[in-house]
C-alpha cells in the first residue's frame, strides 16, 4: 500500500467492510507516506484531511443534513416493477409539495418478495416514530 498514489489507496480502503476500517486503512497509508516523505525530501507535508474526505465521499458518507446521494439495487419480480416505482414517485411527490401521507401493503402471500442491496455503510438502523404490531411509521423528523 506504501507506493499507491491516493486515488489507488483510497479505492483499495474503500474495499473495506466498514467506514471505521476504511478510514484507518487510509490513515495508515498517509502516515506511511509522510514519513518516506520526510525521510527523502525532509519535509512533513501532509493530507489527512484530503485522504478522509476522499474515503468518506467515496463511501457514500455526508454529514446529517446535506443531501445523500446512493443507489439502491432491487431484485423483484417484474409485475411488481411498475407499482413499486409508482410508488417511489409518490414519495417524491409528496415530499415536493410538502405532504405527509403514510401507507404501504406489502403483499404477505409470499408473491411480494423483494431483495435490496446498497452500502453497508449507509445507516438502515432507524427506529420508527410509531410500531403497532408491525404496523411501522418511519419519521426522519
């Protein structure tokens, strides 16, 4: 990792399973670079600020408040396409006009099955506002 240039050593950090590691990861490899540097051209110019940025950008990472952008990937049967993605425009007609509405029926007959992938390191931990026997409301505030 010592002679990656930072586009190489954020990318390889980024293949780790957390932030946390990632991060660590990245400084490791800055700390690494700093001192070959020092040792060479006797000077201590470090990046690390620029090197967490990078790897926390790259891993999907904003702070609370900003505008995240990420994908999600979606494995469903393809009848249920057209009112799952009806249903993801709805939301955001809702949010642009400044709606508040709260329903989902997910089909429990074991047709509506589908699968979901994104970053491990996005936060999918949130408790909902209100639970009534699985009956879940999610409030971001």
């Amino acid at each position: 990792m010592i002679r990656m240039n930072i586009d190489e050593a954020v990318k390889q950090a980024c293949e780790k399973p957390t932030l946390l590691e990632a991060l660590t990861d990245i400084c490791i490899w800055e700390s690494e670079r700093v001192v070959r540097q020092a040792r060479t051209n006797k000077q201590w110019e470090t990046c690390f600020r620029v090197c967490l940025k990078e790897v926390m950008e790259k891993y999907g990472y904003k702070p609370k408040g900003g505008i995240m952008k990420f994908t999600i990937q979606c494995e469903i049967k393809d009848r249920w396409v057209p009112h799952f993605l009806s249903m993801l425009r709805y939301m955001e007609h809702l949010g642009r006009i400044g709606a508040s509405r709260s329903s989902l029926y997910a089909d429990g007959d074991g047709d509506f099955r589908p699968k979901f992938k994104w970053n491990p390191a996005l936060s999918s931990e949130a408790k909902p506002a209100d639970d009534r026997r699985g009956d879940r409301l999610y409030d971001a505030g």
